[in-house]
C-alpha cells in the first residue's frame, strides 16, 4: 500500500513558518535521520556522516566561526563529492518528495556545503569566489536540495540562481508569472452519469457490523450496484473507457504523464479519465477523481465517488508530503459534509456517518483498526434546514478549570466553552509577527516589531504607523499568539493593545521546540528525559509567567509549538516524556498563577492518544492544522474523545498567490479556504451541530512574510511543500490576510485582501 507518489496527497499535519525567526541559528540546516546516515555515506567506520558534517558547519557559519565553517565543508566535500557526483548522474529531474530525496543524502550535502562556503565568502565580501562556488553548484548540482527546519526542501541551484543575480544587479526581479490570466476549464461531460443521484446501498447489498471494527459492505447486485452508481465510480470505475470522450482523448494524447500532475490541470475532463482509471489504491483512487468531479461542478456525482469510499474502503489510507498517515475515508466524510452545507438545495445530510481509526494517532499503520458506520443520506426539510441545535436553557456547568478570571467550563451536555471575566469568549485570534520587505533571519537583519520605529516618531510602525490594532480590531480579531522570548516584550505596547483595542495575548513558551529554552543544542536538540534540560524549561516559563501573570491583556498560557513534529527536540520519538513534562510544568504555572489555564500547541493529532492518557492539567489542547477549506474534519471529536477536553486551531491558513490563477482570483481562493475553515471551527462551538469542544482559531498569519523562500527582495510563487491549497502547493511568502506592496512603503502600507473583509462578516 506504500506508494511514492502517495507523498503528493492533499491532506498534510501544518508546519509553523515564522517562529524559526526568532533562532539563534540560519534556518538553512541540514535534515538529520536514520536513514540519512545509514545510505552508504560513510567513507570509511572511522568518518562522520555527511549530515553531521553540515549540521556542524552550518553552526559554525551561524556562529561566523570561518576557520571551523570551511573546514567542516571542506572535509564533507572531500569524503562524499564522489558519491554525490554518482547520484546527479543517476537523476533525470529532481526528486519530488522526501523519501525520494533522502535517497540521494551526499548530492544535497556537498551541495550545501559548497553554498554555506559561498555564503561565507560574501560575508567576508569576497565576491568573486562566491561567485565561482555558486556556478559550479548550478553546473554541477543541479538536482540538490537542502533541508530547511521550517519544514521542507529548498533547490540550491535556484537559490544559487537568486544569489548570483542579487550580486551582479543589486535585486532580483519579481517573477512575472503572477500576472498570468487563468487558462480555460475543460467540462466534463458524463457518458453514464448512473440512475441514482443518491445511491440507495441497501438495495444492492447488506450493511454489516454498522460501528464496529468489523464493519463490511457486501454486495449482492452488482449488476445494479454499477448502474446506479454511475462512471468512475466504484464498482464502475473502469467505465470511463467506454466513454467516446475517453478514446477521443486518448487519441490527442492529453492522458499522457504522471497522474498527479493531472491534479491541477485545467483540462478537467483528462483529469477525469486520468485518476478513474489510476492504478492507485481505490481509496486514493476514489478522493482523487470525486476531487476533480466537484472542481468540474458535477456536485452530486463526486458525493457519490466520496462516500463510496466511506461505504467500501472506510480504513483507507494514503500518505502526505511529510510522510505521515492521511485516513482517506475520514478525509471523505468532512467532504461531504462540507459540500451539503454549501449546496442547501440540495436537500439531504449525511446523518450518523464516522470512521474512528483505532491506533490512528502515530505513524504506524500496520496496527490501525477501522470502526466505521458509514450512516446514511437523509432528506432535510424546510425547518431543519433553518434549525440550529436547540438549547431552550444553558445547562449545568459539568467541571470547569479553575475559578480565576479566565478558566474553562465543560457542561452537562458535553459541550466545552471558554469564560473570560464571567463571559463566554471565542478566540477570533491572529498570530502577528510583522517584518518589512528585506528583512530575514538568514541574512541576519529581522528586527523586534515592538521596537521596530524606522521612521523615528516614538511608535511601533507596524501597530501604530501601519495601523495594525485598528484593522485588526476592525476586523473582528480579538486575540493575538506571542512567545516571551527570545525577542524582548514591551508590556505597555500589549497593555494598549488591550486597553484600547480590545485584543489579548496568548502568551507562549517554546517548551524546548527549536532547542529554545532548553540549553540544549539544536542538533541533538532537547531531550525531554534530559534532567538539566527539564530545569532549565521550567525556569523559563515561571520567568514568562511571573512576569506576565498579573497583566489584564494575558488570555492564557502556551505550550510549545508542535513539538511532536522532533525539529530541534525528540518529541517525536520520546511523546509520552514530552506530554509528560508538559503535564509537570502546567502544574507549575498553576502554583504561581490560578487565573489563566493553560494550553498545548501540538502539531494536528499525531499522538493525542498519548497527550490525553499524560497531560490530564493542561486546559486546552490546540494544534497547527492545515487541512484544506473543508474545515478540520474529525479533528474535533479525536480531542473530545481523547483528551476530553476543550480545543482550538493553534495556526491555519492559505496563500493568496496560485499558480495559473489571477492575484484577484487567488485572493477569492484563499478567502473561501478561510470561510470554510471558521465555519468548521464554529460549527464544532458549544450548543452548536458539532462536537461542541471547539473555542476559536488562530489565523495564521497578518502579513506577508517576504524572507520565507530565503531571498527576501523577492516575493516568490515557488510552491514549498505539497498540500491541501488552491493550486495544490503551500506558498510560504503569501499567507498574509495583508500584503505590503513591494516594499518601498513598508512597514506603512496594507493591501486588505478579500479574506479580510470575508473575517469582518463572520467575526460580527
């Protein structure tokens, strides 16, 4: 069931993208693993590992620490420039996923070794030979990639490309291709659209174990199963080939490539024929070809492909970019839900549908057990449809956490909420962290925001100048996320910030993530069994939470930041010491502070299983999510069921840049991704249709960030990783609910993007 291109799938665990700002070290690392150093990249016993070699230099060229820099790269290039040589020659294009790219470990690294060499020589300004490294890398590397610890894989030769022009014309040209005007869509047109709109299952088979882990769907007509589901449809996938569109396409050689690079095609009708008849797992296969159904507007007939997942294969599996399970069926119950929403006319629900993987919250498949009931289309009436979850009285408060003047209350219900001074409160939260065009940590220049004063009148540009409190009060935001280090806080900015315009503070420790507040060095990073590196992370949250404790504009305390995901820390191959620890120092924050709960911030549900079975003091769970616009799926009653708890998206959003599609069209895009997301997240609030568990989100992020893709003059529409966006890749540098123009105004100028005023109707 492992398949290469599987690392391609829509559905992928978030990454944060602006916190690696505030690290002591570049954020250009190597990408350290077992398989890394067991590929054959030991020249002799007595030799280190490429990737030890270049996580060594890339410390020492953090540090500036030249004799050290060029003699790790030296020595890596030495033992392994043989063996990478060998690798670019084994390639014909460049590796797409990470398996893929880890193949060929010595390629990337002496390739990074010569690019920390060219960095090196222009900070000694020493042009020239920076120059002659950076050709010789396009020459001779073309193929090498270089792991970045914000969560992905950059191309040295583009990078290499960039810096070479950023030398010889003092800036680099904005890419063009956003100009692009969106290219016409191909119709479908089906040839058996099949007899049933909603296929009645029960006439054509037998539902059986309905909620158990032995659940199975046997078909007993299959003859007429075929008919009324229709083509591209299981049973009925293969006959497409009968469609005379099918063979006309075939004839123009439009179904020639690799399928998933038909994902994004505008020429839907190929895109069609091309995944129903895939040979991929029908799982896969059926999200897929239902996905490009809905983009065709062939509505009905993708929620038919949809639940025939749900009906036939509910324990399917895929796998995204970062390798991590993505349980299709789950993934098909969301859609359908998502889509019946948005299209009322419909007339139906899918009532009492759930698919809960057991073992489903690691990496590990081999042990999952499906318990599915795959319910059922229910015709919905004028009055249900107007019909919210009725709740004639609040019911009783069940527990609360605490009595200070912000805690949480569970009711006898189930349902969750958030009380802050005697009230409930939704988190309508934004994670600020402005920085002006040209600014990057890699380059050393990002600057503290609350110090930031380029224009020398006494006040914050981008609160005060840029007028970032008012639009974001305007907008509905009524809570930020911060960290209280390692970039000094000014209290009397946050206690404005609060007093005049309304917003709190989510305040946050990184608990070791990034090796931050751990003592420990990023490579191995913090060991969260490691007693030194256990006292030095409590001492840094009684610093933030003593400091901070008593201040009107503090909402509650943060946890990490999807640690669970190992950079920098062993999170991921130690969770039940880390969730453990965490448990350990929300008591400590609760001896000092009885006013505030305290939260988590993992990454998506890997290991809720182990956050609810060791972490019964922390409050809250949250989690950096990015799901896709149908919302977060069973994210919320995972949390519910797990930990029992209330919970919150710690960080989701979408660019506002795609690839083919006009800016204007791709603000709409991102604008509906946000839609759809908060209206997941508030249709899972208490008394509401959902789980009742959720209390808010955090928008992820205010403005764009130019430094993300590494060359911070340019705004890049290089896709980084591959996901659930418009366009089907994530753009680091366009996340911004505001763009900032190209820079000759910042940090003054906002371009409001229609996302922004889509949160001004839905945070009324």
């Amino acid at each position: 069931m492992k398949h290469k291109k599987l690392t391609n799938l829509v559905l992928t665990f978030g990454f944060v993208f602006f916190l690696l700002a505030l690290t002591f070290l570049p954020a250009r690392q190597a990408y350290l693993s077992g398989k890394q150093a067991s590929v054959g990249l030991h020249a002799e016993e007595s030799n280190p590992t490429s990737a030890e070699l270049i996580d060594k230099a890339w410390t020492a060229h953090g540090k500036r620490d030249i004799e050290a820099t060029f003699k790790y790269t030296q020595k890596l290039i030495d033992l392994y420039s043989g063996q990478a040589s060998k690798e670019q020659t084994s390639l014909r294009e460049m590796p797409k996923n990470k398996n893929e790219i880890l193949e060929v470990a010595a390629l990337n690294d002496v390739a990074t070794a010569y690019f920390i060499q060219a960095e090196s020589y222009m900070r000694q300004e020493k042009i020239e030979d920076a120059k002659k490294i950076l050709r010789l890398i396009i020459e001779k590397y073309p193929y090498a990639q270089a792991w970045d610890q914000r969560g992905w894989f950059w191309s040295i030769k583009l990078t290499a490309e960039q810096t070479i022009k950023k030398i010889e014309t003092g800036s680099i040209e904005v890419d063009k291709k956003k100009k692009k005007v969106s290219q016409l869509v191909t119709k479908i047109n089906l040839y058996d659209p099949g007899k049933e709109d909603f296929v009645d299952y029960v006439k054509y088979g037998e539902f059986k174990n309905i909620g158990t882990r032995d659940y199975k769907y046997v078909v007993t007509d299959q003859e007429g199963l075929i008919a009324a589901a229709g083509e591209g449809i299981y049973p009925n996938s293969t006959s497409v080939r009968w469609n005379p569109a099918f063979k006309k396409a075939l004839k123009e050689k439009r179904l020639e490539g690799d399928m998933w690079d038909f994902l994004q095609s505008p020429d839907l009708e190929a895109a069609f024929f091309k995944w129903a008849t895939s040979s991929e797992p029908q799982g896969v296969k059926l999200f897929y070809t239902a996905l490009i159904l809905e983009k065709a507007g062939l509505i009905k007939h993708a929620l038919k492909c949809y639940y025939a997942i749900v009906v036939h294969f509910p324990g399917s599996y895929g796998w995204t970019y970062f390798h991590t399970p993505w349980y299709v069926g789950q993934a098909a119950v969301a859609k359908i839900n998502f889509i019946l929403k948005n299209n009322p006319q419909l007339g139906y629900k899918l009532e009492g549908a759930d698919i809960k993987i057991i073992n489903g919250y690691d990496n590990i498949v081999a042990n999952d057990i499906a318990v599915a009931n795959p319910g059922k289309f229910i015709k919905v009436s004028a009055a249900d449809k107007a019909r919210l979850k009725e709740q004639v009285n609040t019911p009783a408060v069940k527990r609360r956490s605490g009595t200070g003047r912000v805690h949480t209350v569970q009711y006898e219900n189930g349902d969750w909420q958030l009380i802050a001074d005697g009230k409930p409160y939704i988190i309508k939260g934004m994670t600020y962290a402005p920085t002006k065009v040209g600014q990057s940590p890699d380059e050393g220049t990002m600057t503290n925001w609350m110090e930031d004063d380029f224009n020398n009148n006494g006040k914050a540009d981008g609160p005060y100048d840029a007028g970032d409190f008012k639009l974001m009060k305007d907008m509905g935001v009524n809570t930020i996320r911060l960290y209280h280090h390692p970039e000094k806080i000014n209290k009397d900015i946050l206690r404005d910030l609060y007093n005049t315009y309304g917003i709190r503070v989510i305040m946050g420790d990184f608990l070791g993530k990034y090796a931050l507040g751990s003592g420990a060095q990023w490579n191995p990073g913090t060991d969260y069994n490691n007693e030194e590196h256990r006292k030095n992370m409590i001492e840094s949250v009684k610093k933030m939470v003593n400091a901070h404790k008593d201040e009107p504009y503090i909402l509650f305390w943060l946890l990490g930041n999807e640690n669970v995901y190992g950079y920098a820390c062993n999170a991921n191959t130690e969770p039940d010491a880390f969730f453990k620890f965490a448990n350990e120092v929300a008591k400590v924050i609760k001896s000092i502070d009885s006013n505030h709960p305290v939260a988590i911030c993992s990454g998506d549900i890997l290991f809720l299983d182990k956050f609810g079975k060791n972490a019964p003091d922390i409050d809250i769970f949250g989690a950096n999510s990015y799901r896709g616009d149908y919302g977060f799926g069973r994210f919320w009653r995972g949390v519910k069921e797990e930990a029992g708890a209330p919970a919150f998206i710690t960080e989701y959003g979408c660019s506002a840049y795609v690839e083919g599609k006009t800016l204007l069209e791709a603000e709409e895009l991102q604008a509906a991704y946000h839609k759809g997301a908060w209206e997941d997240i508030a249709s899972n609030m208490a008394f509401s249709t959902g789980a009742g568990n959720s209390i808010g989100g955090v928008v992820f992020e205010w403005l764009d960030e130019w430094w993300k893709g590494y060359e911070p003059a340019i705004h890049d529409t290089k896709g980084l990783w591959i996901g659930p966006f418009p366009g089907g890749y994530m753009l680091e540098e366009w996340l911004g609910i505001c763009g900032q123009g190209d820079g000759t105004q910042s940090p003054f100028y906002r371009h409001l993007r229609k996302a922004y005023y889509t949160y001004q109707k839905l945070w009324e």
